[in-house]
C-alpha cells in the first residue's frame, strides 16, 4: 500500500486520489450488448446457452419456484440467517413511511399515497461464492414494500442447482421464481423476460461490471426497467488516529480486499497512528486468508493517507465518498455530523464492516465509485413508488384558480387556464 502525505500532495494529485481506476466500459458494453439481444429474442435458450458457456453448466431449466422445494439446512446456519433476518427485517420495518397530507389553503388539500413496485427482480451474485446476505439485504425490503412478484436471478453450482440456504431465504421472503442464471444474460432474461422468467419492472443488486453494464444498458432501451443505482468494485476507507488499533484497522482493509484485486481499500490516518505496525498486521493476516492472492492485489492497487487532523480526514472522505466509511478515532460518534457522503458508515473499535454486510440490520447493497454523492443505499424506499393526490373543493379552486389561470397565461397555455377557468365561470353563473 503506497502512503502520500497530504501536505506534500499538490491540488491536483489530492484531486487524482479521489479518482476510482478507470472502467473501461466502452469495451464492456460491446461484449454485453450482443448478449443482451440474444437473450431479448431466444429467451431461455439463449440464457442456457450464456450459462454454459460462462458458467460451464447446463441447467436442467432456467427457473424454479423456490415455494415448491423442500429443503434442508444446517440447524446452525439456520440459525445465524434468521439472526440476521430479524435484525434486517426490524430495520428496514421502520422505513416505511407513514400517510402524508396537508391542506395547503383552505380546499386544497394534497396527499402522498405509497404503492409497491409490482415486479422486481433481485440480482445475487455467486462466482467465487454464494451470498445468502445479499438475498436478504434485497429480498426483505421488497418482501416490506409489498412487492407483488419477486424475482431472483443467481449463478447455479456446479451442479446446475441453487444452495439450499438461498432457497430457503427465497422462500421467506415469498419469491415467485429463481432464475439460475448470473451475469449480463440474468440482467437481461428479468428486464426483456422470458418463456419462464418473468419480465420485471426494477432490477437491483450488486455485480461485477459486466452485470453493472447490463444494468446501464437496458435502463436505456426498450426493456423499460429501472435499477437501483450504478456500482463500481468494493470499497472501503478508513480513518484512524492514535487510539486505533492497529490489527483493527488491518482486518477492516483486508475484509474489503478480500473481494476482489479491483477493490479499492484506503487508510486515512493522523501521524500519530502505528502506521508500520499496521502494515506489520497487513501481512501477517494475510497469510491467513484463503484469498490471499487476491486481497495482497487489492492493497497493492491501493493508498494510505497521512493527514495532519481530523477535520481533513473528514475532508478527504466526502470528496471520496466511500462505498463503507469506518471511523476508529477518539470519540467517533461526535463526527457524524462531519460525514457527507458515503454509504455506510461503522463508527467506533467494535463496528467492523463485516457486522453490516452481514446481520447489524442495515443494507450492504451500497453506491460504490463515488456514487455516494448522489445515490443512497438500498432500502424500503427502492421499492416504493409515491404517487401524489389532490383534492380541491369548489371553494378551494374558487381561491387558487385566478393564481393558476395567471401562471398558465404567462407561459402562454391556453388550454392550461381554459381549464380553470371552464370551473370558475360555471361557479359565476350558478351563484
């Protein structure tokens, strides 16, 4: 992990740390795009196909419905998942808003009514492992929304099938079907559908950049579909001063890098922390990992930050907005009002990262290179559609429709005021 000291960094170098590597998304589209119209026309057979080919199986069918199959976990994992469900669940419970009505003059009154949206889709990747957590982290949101018509699209083992673990969490959370399928032909078989995918309205959840492009892709086409948010690889930044443990600190950055070689993991430290004795811990643990080779990459790719206080720690944070923030300082919760821009943050020695991806309560599908500025996490809300009602009683209209008739007459729209005024002169010839 190369480390800059900030008073020696010019504008501009402070400006390039902001700055994620480079995706090269014009390549990624051209790959992804063929993939996508393949799919939109062959359906299932073209899904099959991308499955055995990038996957190297071949499925017996594309769907299943997870309500139909019995199945058996470990009374342990159970345990933990539905540990971690409940916490999830209790949380995102609390999102949903509650009515909203005002009268904002007399006979006018306005309203903000919630609806669900009616079909989602649920992206869980699997690659190099099956992510029960991600299931949860979007299915128990949309299961609160009320959403009609679950869909979860996810890698199948190498046996053609899907873990027993998410099946069951698909069954919680009452899931339609699950598509074993991952990559950009699982993003496009929910967005166009299929002969036995359904077609859905929103597509959510994390992947890689080929996932991400599809996403991108058919949010603009004639799929019709949103999505939650852009993404980008992992990312975590740190910020310590003295009283942070350095082994701490350690764990934290290798928990991130473990993800990937492209994830981005960062130090943001005052000079009064153990900076060696925290690379020291650096590699120590990362002799332990199973991925080792793949988090050694990741710091690799990755910067620490020496800073002469706090405040420009904070600074630096919210010019990088970072996907997970953890604070190890003295005192950490009094900075909350510091943080601008990040995803999610895990304040004090005993919030490591991991407790949100996996069971605190809170979302681990999170805005990554830099998203964090503009987009949120994902919650109750991305679920939600609100939709605005007014009501206006003759009197109400009698007192607003001259403002409207005014406004609609300056922007030259006549059919605007014709409108307003039809009502006001039927009121004046039935007095």
């Amino acid at each position: 992990m190369k480390k800059y000291k900030y008073l020696n960094l010019s504008n501009d170098e402070i400006t390039r740390l902001y700055r994620r590597p480079k995706m090269d998304f014009k390549s990624v589209f051209a790959e992804v795009e063929p993939i996508i119209n393949d799919v939109q026309h062959r359906g299932d057979a073209a899904v099959l196909d991308f499955t055995e080919k990038f996957d190297r199986v071949r499925p017996d069918n594309v769907c299943i419905d997870p309500q139909a199959v019995d199945v058996t976990i470990d009374s342990d994992i159970q345990q933990a998942i539905d540990t971690a469900f409940s916490n999830i669940e209790k949380f995102h419970k609390a999102q949903r808003p509650a009515p909203l009505q005002v009268e904002t003059m007399p006979g006018v009154k306005c309203r903000r009514i919630v609806r669900p949206i009616e079909k989602v889709g649920l992206y869980i990747p699997g690659g190099t492992a099956m992510l029960p957590s991600t299931l949860m982290m979007l299915g128990i949101p949309a299961a609160l929304a009320g959403c009609n018509e679950i869909i979860v699209a996810t890698p199948p083992n190498k046996k053609g099938t899907i873990a027993p673990e998410l099946i069951y969490i698909a069954q919680q959370i009452g899931a339609k079907k699950i598509c074993k399928a991952g990559g950009a032909q699982a993003i496009a078989a929910m967005a166009w559908g299929t002969e036995t995918v359904p077609k859905v309205d929103k597509v959510l959840g994390p992947g890689n950049q080929y996932v991400t492009a599809a996403k991108m892709m058919l949010q603009n086409s004639e799929a019709q579909i949103a999505i939650d948010m852009p993404a980008g690889p992992s990312e975590v930044l740190v910020i310590a001063d003295e009283t942070a443990n350095p082994a701490f600190v350690a764990a934290d950055l290798l928990s991130q890098a473990e993800h990937g070689a492209d994830s981005q993991v960062v130090l943001v430290a005052t000079p009064d922390f153990s900076w060696d004795n925290c690379m020291q811990e650096i590699d120590q643990q990362l002799e332990d990992l199973p991925r080792q080779d793949v988090a050694q990459q990741a710091i690799e790719n990755s910067f620490g930050l020496e800073v002469e206080s706090l405040e420009l720690a904070f600074d630096f944070s919210n010019n990088y907005a970072p996907e997970h923030l953890i604070v190890q300082c003295r005192k950490a919760e009094q900075w909350q009002e510091k943080i601008v821009n990040a995803g999610s943050v895990f304040l004090g020695p005993w919030s490591p990262e991991s407790v949100g991806d996996y069971a605190s309560g809170t979302n681990h599908t999170l805005p990554t290179y830099g998203y964090a500025r503009m987009y949120s996490g994902v919650s109750v809300h991305s679920f939600l559609k609100f939709i605005t009602v007014q009501q206006l009683s003759e009197s109400g209209l009698k007192k607003l429709g001259p403002t409207v008739e005014k406004l609609a007459a300056l922007e030259k729209l006549d059919g605007h005021k014709k409108a307003v005024s039809i009502r006001l002169e039927k009121m004046k010839n039935e007095e």
